[in-house]
C-alpha cells in the first residue's frame, strides 16, 4: 500500500523497495529486540506519517493499544485506508498534532526523527501517565538532546535506556533513547 499510494498522498522520499524495507519496516520492528519484546499500551505514535513506526510495531505486537498521530491531511486518509484494510484491532488515526492540550491519558509514546526530545516531552505533559515511556528513534548523534533533556525535565523524567544499534546489513547507525516519567 505504501509503494502503491505514496506518490499521490507523499508518504516517503525512499521510492528504493529494498531500502523502503530496510530504512522503514526492518528499522521499526528492530527496536522490540531492544525492549524485550515490549511496548507499553495505549502507545502515541506522535508524527506518524506513513504510519512509521506504529504500523509495524502494530503488527509485531497485535495487542497493544495504538493512537497513530498525524496532523496531514492526505497522510490521515492513508492511515486510515491501511488501518481498515490490516483490519488492525484497537489502532486509532488521530488526525491532529499533539499539543500540550493533548490530555487523553497513554503509558507510552513514540517518535522517529520528528523533533527534539524535549519538545516531544513538553508536548506530552499532559498525557503520557506517571511511570509512562517516552521512546525516540533517533540518529546515532543525539547526546546534545538527551542533556538537553536531563536537565531540563530533571525531576520529570529519568534516562531508562540509551542504546546505539545498526540496521543489520547496512551503514545505517541509529540510537533508541527511552525515558521514564516520574
């Protein structure tokens, strides 16, 4: 569906199949093997876009409570046509951004090279609950953002994982950053 619709909705720059699957699919469901097989539920996918990562994610672990968010318009059809086409159980199209407005309680949230840590963080305040995931997946150059982090939201979140990972059989290094709300 992605290769079928993405030059009339503008999902993705990578047109390339095998680098579609790698840089897209393979990146997304790799970090389960970095949080033991678990992702907290319901799970914002803040920025989705094409449904990257929630979609896959979705797929790998069928149980998890998903909100796919995205505030483009042609993106929020798309999502929505691949959600009813999969016949994906509990997974949500949310089409708007998040704000700090945004109150509907998740254990957890996500993001994939949207913006900074700390502006995700400050966005989801209101949402994300007491002991809930923020995970980010990111460039393997993120260290700038993550003091940015510590020392802004000191008392707020604590650093609960920073692993740096490759996609196996490429070049292509990534970092996946996963703080903790206190």
């Amino acid at each position: 569906m992605l290769r079928a619709k993405n030059a009339e909705y503008d999902l993705t720059r990578i047109y390339q199949f095998d680098n579609m699957v790698q840089k897209h699919y393979i990146d997304c469901v790799l970090i389960l093997s970095y949080l033991e097989g678990k992702l907290p539920s319901p799970l914002l996918d803040i920025g989705t876009g094409a449904g990257f990562p929630g979609i896959p994610l979705k797929i790998a672990c069928p149980k998890i409570e998903l909100i796919l968010a995205e505030g483009r318009h042609k993106r929020v059809q798309f999502l929505t046509e691949v959600v009813t086409a999969l016949e994906l159980q509990k997974a949500e199209v949310y089409g708007g951004k998040i704000y700090a407005s945004f109150n509907r309680p998740v254990q957890g949230v996500i993001t994939r090279a949207v913006e900074t840590m700390a502006l995700t963080l400050a966005r989801v305040q209101n949402c994300l609950n007491f002991k809930g995931k923020a995970i980010f997946m990111k460039g393997p150059q993120c260290d700038q953002e993550i003091a940015e982090v510590l020392d802004q939201f000191k008392n707020q979140y604590w650093l609960k994982q920073n692993t740096v990972y490759s996609i196996p059989h490429s070049p292509h290094q990534r970092r996946l950053v996963v703080f903790e709300r206190q």
